[in-house]
C-alpha cells in the first residue's frame, strides 16, 4: 500500500537543478548540529541533498531497513465518509502493518521486498470486523481484509514513477507533473532541531479493476483515484549515522479514495469519498510495533506477513482494489475481467 519518491518547496536562492529548500536549511544551522554529532559519533556522515544515492540510501533505512533481516512498521487510525457538505463521519477503524527490506544495489539504487496487511476495526470494540452493516443500504456485507504477501519494487536514481494499472503516478508532482520525469531522485529532507522532516504524496488515477459490468454493487464507477500522503518524522543522527541499518520514524498518513468495494455502495445512490487519518510509525522495528489486534488476527490466519519477504520479479502496483478483482468473483455470472485476461497471459507467458 505503501511506497515513494518525493519533491518539495525550492529555495529561491539555492535552486540547483530543482533541489528542495532543505539544501539551504542543511546547509545553515543544521549544518552545526551535524557537526557536533559527528565530533561525538565518528560514523556520521549527513546525507548530501543534492546526491540520489545519498537519498536512497536515507530512505531506504527510514522506510525498512537496508540491514540483513526485514524490519516491521505499523500504522493504525479512523476512516471517514464525507457526502457532500455533511459533516465527516467516522465509520470504521483501519488498522495494519508492513515487513520491510531494502536492498542497496552496486548503482546506489534500491530494491524494496515487503508484506503488507490492513484490517478494518469497530469503532465501538476496537476488535477486527468480518462483517459491517452498511448504514445506507441496510445491508450486512462480508469485511474484505487487504493481505499482500509479495511487495516488491525499484526505486531508482531519477524521480519515482509508478505504473498503476493503466496510467502512471509520479510521487510529489506539485503540479509539474510527466515534466518531472526523468529528474534526480531527491528528497525534501528538511532539518528541525534533532529531527528531519519529510513529506511523501501520491495521487492516482486509473481505470477501477472492479468494474461496474462486473462487480455492479461493489464498483464505485469506471475510475479510481485514491491517494496516500504522509508528513514523516525521523531522528537525524540515525539517518546521518553510517553504521545504522535502520532509523525510527512516526508519521501523520492520510488516506482518501472512492468507497472500498465490500461496502457495496455501487447501487446506493449515495456519493461520498473515505477520508482516513492514521498514526504511522516504526519504533521498534519488530512486531511490538504491530497494533495487537492485528498481530493476534495475523498470527492466526496468515502467519506467512511475519515471515521475511522473499525476493523475485516485481510485482508493480497491487492495492486491494487489485487483489478484490482477484479473489472476489464477478456478480455477474461468467464475466472475465480485463485484470483477470491480464494475469492470465502473464501467465501464460511466463509458462512458455
């Protein structure tokens, strides 16, 4: 559900080929707050702003980690529904985790190797939901948990583009858009005392994989355009220090998108988008950081996400809107849809 590359606010003094402010701020006084860590810590080495391999390597060990063994992240909040000019309304709660390594390549790119889940809670027990009766419909629906076993991915030294279903996102477009292409990956790395911040968005735009002719309940319509954005927190001198495999973070997540397809608000009449703001966070690094109500369900049902995420091909991106086309069947008896006819000649593909 999860993954990056950013852009930010340019210094209008020190713009070097579309680097961010944070030069000029890593280049001032916390310039002398890593000087006096180094005098204490002969491994740090601030990372260099205008270097993509510097900031590779920067996220790689804040995201996950770059060490042998994978490291987990967890993150939990409310969603939202707002309609029109109601007020928002809280509806469930959403509750998940990711198991993370990132590999350092020859090149200073990086391969990222992740699980991932999230479960939907009652805002009344705080317990996981396998069944949800929709307010508007009336209707008791069947829960449908997002469980991604095979996360994998590049991230590059120019600018992050992702390739989702049949369009493309470009991370921290600011408006610049398929103009950014091909630009260096940097980051908005921005110094505040002991702490560096930073700023991750996405927004997307594709055809939905659950169609209309297919799933005529589940389906929100032809497009989907949900979008992710994080405002992540994390300790300097454990980015800065060299001998670290991983740094701790904790971040503000927001989601917001279309209605997920198990609420079946496809025929409801009513339109309404989720709005969803979560804590998101590694700590630990190990599964204290995973909410409990998750780590018991996980442990149950699919105590696989614990384990350490194997390499392979890369997956591209799959969010439960994919993996609901996958494993939910059509509505409509005998429908075959376009990401099934897909899967299936990859398939094929890779037989021959």
């Amino acid at each position: 559900m999860i993954f990056n590359s950013i852009y930010a606010a340019v210094n209008r003094r020190t713009m070097i080929g579309g680097i961010c402010g944070a030069a000029a701020i890593m280049a001032g006084s916390a310039t002398s707050a890593a000087a006096g860590s180094a005098l204490k810590n002969p491994h740090i080495r601030p990372i260099n702003v205008l270097d993509p391999r510097d900031n590779l390597y920067g996220f790689a060990k804040m995201w996950g980690t770059i060490g042998p063994k994978s490291v987990k992240s967890g993150y939990y909040g409310v969603q939202y529904a707002i309609i029109g000019t109601k007020r928002a309304m809280p509806l469930f709660g959403y509750y998940g985790f990711g198991n993370t390594r990132n590999i350092i390549q020859p090149d200073g790119t990086v391969k990222v190797l992740g699980k991932e889940c999230g479960y939907f809670t009652d805002l009344a027990t705080g317990e996981i939901m396998d069944v949800w009766e929709n307010p508007w419909t009336g209707e008791k629906v069947d829960v449908f948990p997002f469980l991604n076993d095979r996360w994998r991915g590049t991230l590059g030294l120019e600018q992050m583009v992702f390739n989702v279903g049949d369009s493309q996102t470009l991370n921290n477009d600011m408006g610049k858009g398929a103009s950014r292409k091909g630009e260096p990956f940097r980051l908005p790395w921005n110094r505040v005392g002991d702490q560096y911040l930073l700023s991750w968005d996405y927004a997307h735009e594709y055809t939905n994989p659950v169609t209309p002719e297919g799933w005529p309940k589940a389906s929100t319509g032809t497009i989907a355009n949900p979008s992710e954005h994080f405002c992540i927190c994390t300790p300097a001198d454990e980015i800065d220090d060299r001998s670290l495999p991983s740094a701790r973070y904790h971040a503000g997540f927001t989601r917001q998108g279309p209605w997920w397809p198990w609420m079946k608000m496809g025929q409801s009449g009513v339109a309404g988008v989720l709005m969803g703001r979560m804590h998101s966070y590694k700590i630990t690094g190990t599964e204290e950081d995973i909410p409990p109500v998750v780590l018991k369900r996980v442990q149950r049902d699919r105590p696989d996400l614990l384990e350490e995420p194997t390499d392979g091909p890369e997956e591209g991106v799959r969010g439960t809107l994919e993996a609901y086309a996958e494993e939910v069947p059509p509505e409509v008896p005998g429908y075959v849809s376009p990401l099934a006819r897909k899967r299936q000649a990859q398939h094929e593909g890779v037989g021959q």
